[in-house]
C-alpha cells in the first residue's frame, strides 16, 4: 500500500494456529505404521509423520490424556477418555481395500490399557475386557443355529467381527447381495404375473396383488438363515494399517482458521538522500512457553472425527456402559449434545506479543496483549439436570465435577 507522500505500508500475513477447540486440547486422527491385530489386547504402532515426526512432550501429552490418574474401576471419569478408532479391515482373507464390500471401516470406541514410547514411536495397547454383564450370542434373532461366543472381547476386530456377522455376512459370497434377496429374487421374477395389475380398477385383480404382497412379507418376516457363522478366526485377518487411524491429543498447534497479520511494515524514502527509514512493529501469537495462543470455537464438519468436542459421552447411571462402543451405540453415546447449536469454527487468540522490529539497545520492548475465549468460557458441556424439590446443579461431563461458570444448554424431558 502506498500513500500521498511517497511511502509505503507493507504487511505480512501468516496462517493461523491453535491449541485448543474451547477448553481441550486439539487432536488429530493418526494413521498407523503396524498393527498386531488381535481379539485380545491388540496394540496398534502410530506413524507419527502425519503430526510433523515425533517430538519432545507428545508421548507424555497422550499418557496423561488417557491413562494418568485413572482408577482401574468404571465410573464416569474413567470411562470418558475412551480412545477412538476408525480402521480399515478386510472382511474375510482378502487385501483390504476401498472397492466393493469386502472391506469396511470399523471406528468405535475403546478402553487404553498401556502406551509404550520407545524416543521415535508410540505404542497404544487396548483393553479387551471380556464383556461382564451377560452371555453374548452370535445371530442371535436371525439364525436357528445362534452360538455363545465365550471369548467376547471389547475391542476394534470384535466389533469387525459383530459386523461382518449381522451386516455383510451372506453378502459376501454373492457378489455383495443378500441371503434374503437372492433366495427370493427368482421366485418374485417368476410370480409376478401371477399378482394382476397393481394399477388395475378390476377389483379380482387387486386382490390377488394384495394377497400375493402378503404371503411376500409373511416368507419374509418367518424367514431364518440355517447355518453356521464363520469362525472368529476366519474373520476381519487384516487390516489396512496406512488407512487406519487413532485420534490423539496434540502438543503442538493445527494450522487453521484464515490468516492474521504477522507484521506491518512502513517505508519512507525521505525528503533528501540517506533519510529513508524502515519501522513497524512484529505480532507473535503466543503463551508464555511459547506455544500458540490460538483457541478455536469448533473445527469444521469435515473434520468432525477430530474434534476433541466430538467424544464418548457416559450416560448417568447406565449397567451397559462397558459394551463395545461401536455402531448404534456409538452415536447414542457421542457427544456433544446440541452439536448443531455450537459456534461456527473460528480462531481467536488468548495472548499477542507486539515488538518493534528494531531490537537494538534503544529498542522499547514488547508489549503482551491478553484475551478472554471460550478457552476460558466454554459452552459445550454444561447441563443442568432439575431435580425434584426445585433446586438446580450443574454437571460438566469432561472433568465429573460441577461448574460454575459458562453458557448454559438445558436438558429437559
């Protein structure tokens, strides 16, 4: 930009960054380098390339985030920082792969059991508890031949396999059509003369299409598959580890939410020769430590499997709460509650550093600029629960203690 006198106003921008989405710390999915895909205790290996490499400070951010100060019991506090996963498994013994229906993205969400840093990876181990509350039945409702399944465990390859079973088994081996659909197809593609015209005024004729639309749905609704599942064994072998991901907490700040102003720089040639001059002032938007001051109000829906908002949310008071999160079950037990009432995703900043470009001996300093966000004031969590005799509470699910302070959504019903 120039003005009237012969200057000039230069300005440099940079991308914004932030730390955090409200209160909590930014996360990010992570695929993995090597999987040991098992029922039992499986132990999925990070590549870390897709955080900038592993770094001072990221192991310990994850340990503390999902193990560090956590009672091996199952109240609310324990159970809230389930870990989630979205990975990519071949159904049967085939290579997984994005076409067709013999693969499929299984994501949940599961119990940490131990994470081993070794200086370049890190090692996350789940828990595979076996299912506590009753005897867990394979087909269960759809099969004459339904099997207790004694080694139900919680984990990623059992919810494969809880899938592969209810979902695509019968569509597997017929070219991804189903047992129902292929044993009738036939039988409706020959009979379908036999119903009359459906859109005939003649009223026999009518009848016959209602009576054969009967007899179709009691076949259908009496019908059960006679046969035996495949065996836990046989099924969900493999995984895709460069498809498959973690969501794990940051130590160091997501680039996003537009561009500020890094620094403003203003040039005047002068009136006579050697009285041009330089000055402006630099902006660093950073905490004390040095790390970004960056708070964002929400990540956009595109990214919504890496929001840290978007969590395992423990229902009060609820015996089922250690099933195998996956599924229906998931989006009934996902938060935030009110997801479509949050904010819009913007970046605001908590501290900006303000410093004369010249840093010389007669150099004035620099100048530290603070901010109140919704770091400070978050509004995602906060549920009032009105009890009988009129008084009032408030309950923050993130920390299982009450609050104080924060907007206000009301749970009513």
């Amino acid at each position: 930009m120039y003005y009237h006198l012969g200057g000039e106003i230069l300005v440099e921008y940079e991308s914004k960054d932030y730390l955090y989405v409200q209160d909590r710390d930014a996360m990010a999915m992570v695929r993995l380098s090597s999987a040991s895909n098992t029922y039992t205790d499986p132990t999925y290996t990070l590549d870390l390339s897709d955080v900038g490499g592993y770094s001072d400070g990221l192991c310990e951010k994850v340990n503390e985030y999902f193990l560090e100060g956590r009672p091996d019991s199952d109240n609310l506090d324990e159970v809230r920082k389930r870990i989630y996963f979205k990975l990519l498994y071949a159904l049967e013994n085939n290579i997984p792969g994005l076409d067709g229906c013999k693969s499929e993205y299984i994501s949940g969400y599961a119990k940490v059991k131990n994470i081993v840093c070794d200086g370049n990876s890190i090692q996350i181990t789940l828990k595979g508890l076996t299912n506590p509350l009753e005897p867990n039945y394979v087909g269960e409702g759809f099969t004459e031949n339904a099997q207790e399944d004694d080694n139900y465990r919680l984990t990623p390859r059992q919810a494969c396999y809880d899938y592969y079973v209810t979902q695509r088994w019968g569509k597997y081996t017929a070219g991804c059509e189903g047992e129902f659909e292929r044993k009738y197809e036939d039988a409706i593609e020959n009979d379908l003369t036999a119903c009359g015209d459906i859109g005939s005024t003649s009223l026999d004729k009518a009848l016959d299409a209602l009576e054969y639309a009967q007899d179709g749905m009691n076949a259908l609704g009496d019908g059960t598959v006679d046969t035996n599942f495949p065996r836990k064994e046989n099924v969900c072998m493999r995984l895709e580890p460069s498809l498959s991901y973690i969501k794990i907490p940051l130590n160091k700040a997501k680039r996003g939410g537009g561009v500020r102003v890094k620094k403003i720089l203003m040039h005047d040639k002068g009136i006579e020769s050697g009285d041009a001059a330089t000055y402006g002032q630099e902006y660093r938007y950073e905490l004390e430590d040095g790390r970004s001051s960056g708070v964002a109000s929400n990540e956009p829906q595109e990214m919504r499997e890496e929001n840290p908002l978007v969590e395992f949310m423990p229902k009060k008071d609820q015996s089922w709460i250690n099933r195998l999160i996956v599924g229906k079950d998931k989006e009934q037990s996902e938060g935030p509650i009110g997801e479509s009432l949050l904010p819009s995703a913007t970046v605001s900043h908590s501290g900006v550093v303000v410093e004369n470009i010249h840093t010389g001996k007669t150099g004035t300093g620099y100048t530290v600029h603070e901010f109140f966000t919704c770091k400070e004031y978050p509004y995602d969590k906060l549920y009032d629960y009105q009890v009988l005799d009129g008084d009032e509470r408030k309950f923050d699910f993130a920390t299982n203690r009450p609050r104080e302070r924060c907007f206000v959504y009301r749970v009513t019903g």
